[in-house]
C-alpha cells in the first residue's frame, strides 16, 4: 500500500477501488460534479419574545430557512444586525421610517414582512418601489372579539376590583353593582372579521347590536340580526361602543371630545383596535366627568415605548399612561387580545408563508402598497 499526490493532497492508494485508482480520486470521478449549493435564505427576526422564537422555530421545521432573532425593536442605530439577511420580520411597534427602509435596502435585505395586521408603522409611501411589505392581514378575530367581550363583562362586573377584595377577606358587594347586559344596545365600529366575530358573541347576550361601516354589507346584517347606522346615531344611543375599525387619516381621533359629548352618559368605551382612535386627554376628561361611565383599552396612542416590556422596576414617564392608570373604572391590557396559542401560530405561518411566496417569486397575496387615497 502506498500514497501519491493528487495535487497538493495525498490520498491512499487501495486495492479496494476499482484498478487501484486512489480512493478520494475514484470517489471524484465516480460521483456526478454537483451544482453549487443553493443558498439557505436569511432572515432576521426583530422585537423578538420567548414565545415568537418558540413557534416561529417550530414552523420553520417546515421551511429550512436561517432564523436570526433580536429582542429589540428595529431602529436606524441597528439596522445593521440585518446585513446579509434576505428578509427582515418585525412587530406592530417596529418603526419602519425612511431611514431604516434606506439602511435595509442597502444592505440587501429584500423584503420586510410585519407579522401583524395593522401597517401604520411602516412609511408606505417612500417604501413604493424600493422594497415590498407584506403582513399578516387576519390570524385571530374570534381571539380579539372575545377580549373585547371579556374587557366589558370585567368592566361592568368590577371582576377587577372583585378578586382584590376578596383576596382581603373583604366579601362586601358596594360598589360592585353591574347591568344586565340583555337589551342593552351595543355599537360595533368596524363590521371586518373581527367586527363580524364581536357582533356574534353579543347578539348571543341578546343585546340590541348597531354598527358602522363606511362599506355596510346590508345582508350579512340582516342574517346576524343587527342593523346599520350613521356615525352619530351610534354614538347617541349606544350602551358600549367597541372600536374595531384600522387606524386612517379619517380614524384617527375618532373618539374626541366631540364624539364623547354627544354619547350617552355614563357611556363604556372599549378600544381593541388601534391606539390613536381615542383622544386620551379627551377620553381622561371624559372619565373624570362621568360622561364616559369606563373604558376598556388594549391600545393605547403612545404605547410603543411601554407595551411587550416588563417596566415594573422603573418610574413611569408618561403622564397620560399613568393618570389612566389612576381611574379604578379603566382597565388596559398591553396590546394582548390577539394573543391566543392558535392566533401565534396563524400570525407565523402566514408570516413564512409571505417570505416563501416571496422567494419562490410568486404572488404577494399579503402585499401592502401605498395607496394615495388612504
């Protein structure tokens, strides 16, 4: 047995291999040249929590992709942990402005999915034609409806203040006096999935339900049993008005003082939609007036620097935040009605499925474009 030179590397001669050719020479030619190894798609994976990095790693089983994930938000000061990346994904509080659109695409990234329905973060307008959005446009509406109903029966049944009473042994019931919900008229602002989901569960209380639309689907009302209105007369005659509709230029602000003068008294509010649909130095001024009898938010306008982080150890800032925070008739909750086990799962396989669309070159069913007349 003996060795020569392939090269600069030796190999073994062995009589093993067909006329004693050497073994890692006989294996070259024996075996088809392969083509160059396709590249494993990037992605980076930003604003990331224990339980995104959970699901997203159990559907990408499916997908093969490279996941880079960073549990900050993305800013223009590290748009560069996305060099390389093909893809960035990002969250509904991520801010996608000019300047990041400008970092990414210099450094290659392709496409930015946000794994939400909302796209009021991301500058529209200059992002046409330099890079694509897609998002996740509907993944929990039941999830999201029962939260709403969940914020209003906690509300009028102070379930609340109930379990930190009875945690003290006080078992007294003043103050804690609620309303039959049967008969009450419910306004539903918004009638998409989510709206459609809400109206079910409260026609099932036998509530009298009134919606507003600026698109009324007239039939699917009279299946369900509720009816059309105008903007103003919901807002008159309405026991609970819920907020279900995205944030536009013709949204934002809807509820002001306005709005809330007209309402009646003692009127709850439930905002699971968007945070800048309420004035909230109106809406405090409401509370404080008795006008606005409680309010349920899971939203709130400035909520980007509080919501999905544990701040419990520091001071709070913000002003309005902490002054709602005072009123024992408001509850907030950090942005979580669509935050179900199987609402995860939709948001990332339509999120995977976007990015597979996308790097198969097929079409963008998910895709959010500018629309100048939005």
């Amino acid at each position: 047995m003996g060795y020569q030179d392939i090269g600069k590397k030796k190999a073994l001669r062995t009589f093993d291999s067909p006329n004693c050719f050497p073994y890692e020479l006989y294996n070259v030619m024996k075996k088809p040249r392969m083509t160059e190894e396709k590249k494993q798609p990037l992605i980076a994976l930003f604003d990331t929590k224990p339980y995104d990095k959970e699901v997203f790693d159990q559907l990408n089983s499916e997908y093969g992709y490279k996941i880079k994930y960073f549990q900050y938000h993305i800013t223009p000061d590290n748009c560069i942990l996305a060099k390389d990346a093909d893809v960035v994904v990002v969250f509904v509080n991520d801010i996608i402005s000019k300047e990041v659109i400008d970092q990414l695409t210099g450094f290659g990234v392709k496409l930015i999915a946000l794994r939400c329905s909302g796209f009021n973060n991301v500058d529209l307008k200059y992002a046409k034609g330099k890079i694509p959005i897609v998002r996740v446009p509907a993944y929990s509406p039941n999830a999201i409806a029962e939260h709403t109903v969940a914020l209003m029966m906690t509300l009028n049944r102070k379930i609340h203040r109930a379990y930190f009473r009875t945690r003290d042994s006080n078992f007294t019931l003043n103050g804690l006096m609620g309303f039959t919900m049967q008969g009450k008229t419910a306004g539903v602002i918004g009638t998409g999935k989510i709206g459609r989901a809400l109206v079910k569960i409260l026609r099932g209380f036998d509530m009298e339900v009134l919606a507003y639309d600026p698109f009324p689907d007239k039939e699917y009302a009279k299946k369900e049993g509720f009816r059309y209105v105008d903007l103003d007369t919901l807002m008159q005659t309405s026991d609970i008005i819920s907020l279900n509709c995205p944030l536009t230029r013709e949204t934002k602000w809807l509820i002001d003082k306005d709005a809330i003068d007209m309402m009646k008294p003692g009127v709850m509010i439930i905002n699971t939609g968007r945070g800048k649909l309420i004035k909230t130095s109106d809406l405090i001024d409401g509370l404080k007036s008795g006008q606005v009898g409680s309010a349920g938010l899971d939203v709130y306008e400035e909520e980007s620097e509080y919501f999905f982080e544990d701040l419990s150890d520091r001071v709070l800032f913000d002003d309005t935040l902490a002054r709602l925070l005072t009123f024992n008739n408001v509850i907030i909750t950090s942005h979580q009605a669509f935050f179900t086990r199987e609402a995860m799962f939709n948001i990332a396989g339509t999120t995977m499925g976007n990015i597979r669309a996308f790097l198969e070159n097929n079409e963008l069913l998910n895709e959010v474009v500018f629309n100048p007349q939005s």
